[in-house]
C-alpha cells in the first residue's frame, strides 16, 4: 500500500479589495444616514466612523473632509438608483444616453422634470443634497467639483435634447440651448431650495409649457 500524504488547505489571504469596498459602502451609507437624522452641521468625521464600524483614520485615507465623504456617497447614491432605473424601467427618463427623445419635446421635458421632483422630494436626496448645496455656498473650492461631479453631466443632457429638438425645428435657430435649459431647472432648483411654492407635476408642467410657448400676450416687437 502507498503511503499517501495530508495536505492541510492553503490559507488565503483576506481581499483587501473587497474589505475596502465593504467599508466603503458602510461609509456611503453613514454619511447619508447621519445628513439625513440630525442634519449636516452636526455630522461629523467621527460620528460617520462610529455609524460606519470604522475608525475615522480610514475615513481619512480616502476623503479631507466630510464634505467630500458625503459627495462622494452622493454620486454613488445617484449611480446606483440609476443602475436600478434602468434595469427595472428601461424607458426610465434620464440615463447616461440623454434624455428620451420621443419626437415630442413638451412631453419629453414634462417626463424628466415630474421624475426630478420626485427625486428631489424623497428624503434619501433631499437632506445630503441640501447639505451640498449649502457647502457649495460656502466653499468656493468644494463648489466648483460639486458642479462638475454632480450638476453639470445632468444639465449637459438638457442641452443635448434641446440640440436635437433645435435641428429637428422644433424649437428656433437662434435660441442658445444653454441658456434655454436654465428655463426650466433654474425655477424648480429655486423652488426646491427656497420653498417658495409647491413643488408637483402640475409645476413641472407649467414650467414647461411656459418655457416652450412664452407668457407674453402681445407679439414680439419686429417678429
């Protein structure tokens, strides 16, 4: 009989990668958790740790400050609800493509703005995205990523749509499709901020219907 000889199972070392991704995610999560309870002055650096099951030094290897922690899980938030949308609704109303373009412009832009003011309503957005919104008031520096991270990619998509609407001759020549879009995020960004006023789908609707058709009674002058 052959002897034959026990091999004891080769231990493997811990993924690095997936537990820095699991504490990651639990910072994600802390950070919009805590915004959310007991409102962004009061989150901190060592509360989002605590929240977590980290210490704060990781937190410190990643990010400066708790602004940047809560943008960060501010994009992944928005990543993952877009992921979701697009899975569970392919016809969802913005995606990485661009907004629908069904051939109706009225339509299309109703669709997009009724789905923003729902995002804007639901408490998991509003409390960090207020927060932000703040910190860029404050922060010049912090300002100008939150606009090129969070606020720009959504707003050049505006004007992709409107770009198109304006080839197609659905909207006038010589309007500036820059210009055009703030016609209709700029007034419900103020209304949500500002709470000025109800923010609903009929809102939404009018918005649109006023920025398309105008609201002067009387001819431009020269047209």
């Amino acid at each position: 009989m052959s002897a034959t000889t026990s091999r004891t199972p080769k231990k493997t070392a811990p993924d690095s990668t997936r537990r820095s991704e699991r504490s990651r995610r639990a910072i994600y999560d802390a950070a919009l958790a805590l915004v959310g309870e007991i409102g962004y002055p009061r989150t901190t650096i060592e509360g989002i740790a605590a929240r977590a099951g980290v210490g704060k030094q990781t937190i410190y290897r990643w990010w400066g400050s708790k602004a940047e922690v809560l943008m960060e899980a501010f994009v992944d938030l928005n990543e993952q609800n877009a992921r979701t949308a697009a899975e569970n609704h392919p016809d969802a109303p913005i995606d990485a493509a661009g907004l629908p373009d069904t051939g109706d412009l009225e339509a299309d832009l109703k669709l997009v703005l009724r789905a923003t003011i729902d995002e804007l309503q639901d408490p998991r957005f509003d409390a960090p995205a207020r927060a932000l919104a703040a910190e860029g008031v404050a922060n010049s520096e912090f300002a100008e990523e939150f606009i090129a991270r969070l606020l720009m990619p959504g707003l050049d998509l505006y004007v992709a749509r409107l770009r198109a609407a304006q080839d197609a001759g659905d909207i006038r020549a010589d309007v500036d499709p820059g210009i055009a879009r703030d016609l209709f995020v700029s007034p419900l960004a103020q209304r949500w901020l500002q709470l000025t006023g109800p923010l609903d789908h009929a809102y939404a609707d009018k918005l649109v219907e006023y920025a398309l058709y105008g609201i002067s009674a009387r001819p431009r002058p020269g047209a």
